[in-house]
C-alpha cells in the first residue's frame, strides 16, 4: 500500500525540481561552479578533490550541455542510482522485494537527500560507491568469491576517486574484525581475496596519488588545513548541534521507529552500526574541538538509514516520517523556484547578475582578462560568462603558498601588460613588474560572498 504512495509522490517531486529549477533566480554555488570548471581541463587531481565527479560531469556535459538546469538535474539521476543500490543493499540484508523496495524509495524523501538533490557535490558518487561497497561486504559474509573481493576494491577504489572520506570504509573495515569473531574468521580465511580488494583499490587510485606527489602533496595539505587543530575551541553546544542535523537529515521519524522498533538485531543490523557510529563519533569530536560540516559524516547516513529502517516496525512512524520528508522536500523545491528571499539561499543569489554588471562596466580592453583573488567569485563568473570571451586568471605570486587549484591552472604572470579588471585587493598584485594604473570602479552588489570585494580597472602605462 505504502509503495502506491511512494512511487507517484517521488515522481511529483522530480517533476515539482524540473519546474523550480526553470523558474528560478538562483544561481550555482561557487563549489559547484569549480567542479564544471575542473571539468574543461581534465586531469587525474585537482587542489582540493579527486577526480571523479570533474570526469563525470565533463562526459555529462558533453550530451546534455551545461545549462543550469542541466547541471542541477545530475544529482537527481545520481540519486536515482543510489536508491537503486539501497534498495539491493536491502535485499541483500534479508529483506523482501517489497519492503525494499519501500525502503529506497522513503530513502529518497528524507531530508539529507532533499537538499543535496539540490547541490553538485563530490559526496553524490561517494554515497553511491559507499553503498555498492557495503553490498559487496554483506555478499562477503555468505559468499567468498573472487568477483566479491575484486568488486569489493573496484567500488572502494572509486569512492576514494570521489573523495578522500571514504577512508572512512577503511577505517570501519578495520573495526568490524576487530570486533567481531566471525568477520575475523572470514578475513584470515580469505587474505588472498582480501588482498585483491586492495591491490583493485590501488590500482584504481595509483593515477591520483602520482598526481599528488608531482604536485607536493597539496591535497593533504589542504585537508589539514581543513582540520585545524591548531585552533581548538573546545564547544559542546557545537557538537549537538552537528548531531540533532544528523538526525533531521535523516527524519526525524524513522529515528524514532528505529529506536522503538521490536526487532531483534542481528549480524548485518551490527555490521551497520559499525559503518555509520564511529564516523558520526569522529566527526562529532571534530564538531565539538574545531567545527565540522553537516556532510562531513555523509556516508554513515546510508548505513545509519539502513540500519534504522530495518528496524522500523511501526506503521505509523513510516506513515509520519512519508508525510514529514514529503512536506519538507515540496517546501524546499517551491522555496527554490519562487527565488525566496532567505539568508540559506544568499549563497547562489545575484551571481548572475553580479558578473554581466562587472562585464557591462568594464572597458573594452580591461574586460578581455578578468583577474579575481576569491575562489569561489572565479569559478562563478567563468561559469555565468563562459559565453564571452574572457580569460580568467588568479593572482598568485611564484614561490608563495598556494592555496587553490587556479593558482596552479589560471595564475597571473608578473609580466602581464595587457589591462584586465582586477576583482580584490591591490596588493594581490603587488608582485607585478610592469607600470600601471589602478582605477576603481562601481561594485556590484555581493551578498552571496562572505566579504565584499573591490573593482578596479588595471590600465598599462
């Protein structure tokens, strides 16, 4: 009965998405802006990210084009493949057709997959690959074949292509034999195949690490950078509300029916428990001494569902999780393309406009080059101007850190005599060796960045 419902309402979404990404004012994230930008220079790395969803992106845009709507629907598709390995994860843990079916598709109502449906984002094929991952893992325990274990490091190999957090797998992987007996068993029966998973792993990622090494591991520095442990404000309030987000994302009902649901747990319910808590601890710790994002504990959400909604035996916390997720997937979708004005959306709001004001008010000859010190302001302009003919570069004086992938791509050499529009500070430019003169000029609005950067007009003398 529930699937009758299911199954037409997940169609009515992605028809009410379609509708609000064509009316909408709204514009890309200057994250998501980087990724289709990476994308027109193919590599095996990039500053901060792997590969894979640059790769992706650029064969999808090469079919369907790089429209805004275009681009906004690829994490639907995506999550449609999700779902799908939900649903076979399901299965495979000892549900019914039914029931899994059920499950993929309340997996696509609830909130975490709501608003990243919404967001191009590397954590979109690392989900995917987290779960196809964890499919193989449960066949492990019942079946030790060698297309498992091969399976099993392929998938790995690519979620570790999507981003770095699935180290995360490793780490759980580690954790389920040392703590259980009978997963141990199979891991000591069976290294040879175990050492195929991992030698399809480092097949797989061996491109990406070459890359790093032939660009001094600046991957690994950026994601230190990202801890910052050397700024430790201890702050508990911090750390709860990191959890109560993981909560809501994932509805708060089916929390509840997990929670008070009669099932008795079993070997697979535990092997979930172990791909999910240690992450959310992880990052929790993380929360509470420097910060941490809403998505940084993104795959154990999968596990976490699973988990949970194995365990959900009550009818009415389904039929209430079904109408809470359905009504807060519907508000977000109208809020979207009515271009409601909430402090949530400033990040993608006025971009467009922002970049065709910067490109009317600049002079013939400056509007040719396009300098700007803000990585996200460049990677949105290259996308809202990739009609005209422009070329971008990046302030970024030789031997100084670098702090983004357009130092490396895009710089501005200290030798440029050509007049360009400088979007930041003048002392960005300071390392110039060539005269020139340094005209202001009128600002457009910026509420979608975090400072406000001054215009100036660069003339050659």
């Amino acid at each position: 009965m529930l699937n009758k419902v299911l199954l037409p309402s997940v169609i009515v979404l992605l028809l009410t998405k379609i509708i609000a990404l064509n009316f909408t004012a709204f514009n890309l994230f200057g994250d998501e802006a980087q990724y289709w930008l990476w994308s027109k220079n193919i590599d095996f790395g990039y500053f901060s990210k792997p590969p894979f969803l640059s790769w992706i992106i650029r064969v999808y845009t090469e079919i369907l084009g790089s429209s805004f709507v275009s681009l906004k629907l690829l994490p639907s598709f995506v999550y449609l493949l999700i779902a799908w390995s939900v649903y076979i994860l399901l299965i495979n843990s000892g549900l019914n057709k039914k029931d899994s079916l059920s499950g993929s598709l309340i997996f696509l109502f609830i909130p975490a997959v709501s608003f990243s449906s919404f967001i191009i984002s590397t954590d979109l094929f690392l989900l995917l690959f987290w779960t196809l991952s964890l499919n193989e893992l449960i066949k492990i325990n019942s079946e030790q074949g060698l297309k498992n274990f091969i399976l099993l490091g392929i998938f790995l190999g690519l979620g570790f292509l999507s981003k770095y957090a699935a180290i995360y797998f490793v780490i759980c992987l580690l954790l389920l034999i040392f703590l259980d007996k009978r997963f141990r068993k199979i891991f000591f029966d069976n290294l040879f195949g175990f050492s195929l998973t991992f030698l399809s792993v480092f097949i797989i990622i061996v491109p990406n690490i070459i890359w790093n090494f032939n660009n001094d591991w600046i991957t690994l520095q950026h994601t230190s950078d990202n801890a910052n442990f050397a700024n430790i404000e201890i702050d508990f309030i911090r750390g709860l509300k990191f959890l109560l987000i993981q909560f809501l994302m994932l509805g708060p009902f089916i929390v509840l029916g997990g929670l008070f649901g009669f099932n008795k747990w079993n070997y697979i319910q535990k092997i979930f428990l172990i791909f999910s808590m240690p992450i959310i601890l992880i990052v929790l710790v993380e929360a509470i001494i420097v910060r941490a994002n809403a998505n940084w504990a993104a795959p154990a959400l999968i596990s976490l569902f699973v988990f949970l909604y194995i365990r959900t035996n009550i009818s009415l916390f389904k039929i209430a999780n079904f109408i809470f997720n359905f009504t807060v997937c519907f508000v977000l979708f109208v809020m979207i393309g009515t271009s409601y004005p909430s402090k949530i959306f400033d990040r993608v709001s006025g971009i467009n406009d922002y970049a065709l004001k910067i490109y009317g008010n600049s002079s013939n000859s400056a509007v040719k080059n396009i300098v700007v010190s803000d990585r996200l302001l460049f990677s949105s302009l290259n996308f809202e101007l990739r009609d005209k003919d422009i070329n971008f570069y990046m302030p970024h004086k030789e031997g100084e850190e670098i702090t983004n992938h357009f130092k490396i791509v895009s710089p501005l050499n200290k030798n440029i005599n050509e007049n360009f529009t400088l979007i930041g500070s003048p002392s960005d430019i300071d390392y110039l060796e060539n005269e020139y003169k340094l005209l202001k000029i009128s600002s457009p609005d910026q509420k979608f960045t975090k400072r406000k950067l001054d215009v100036y007009e660069i003339v050659f003398e």
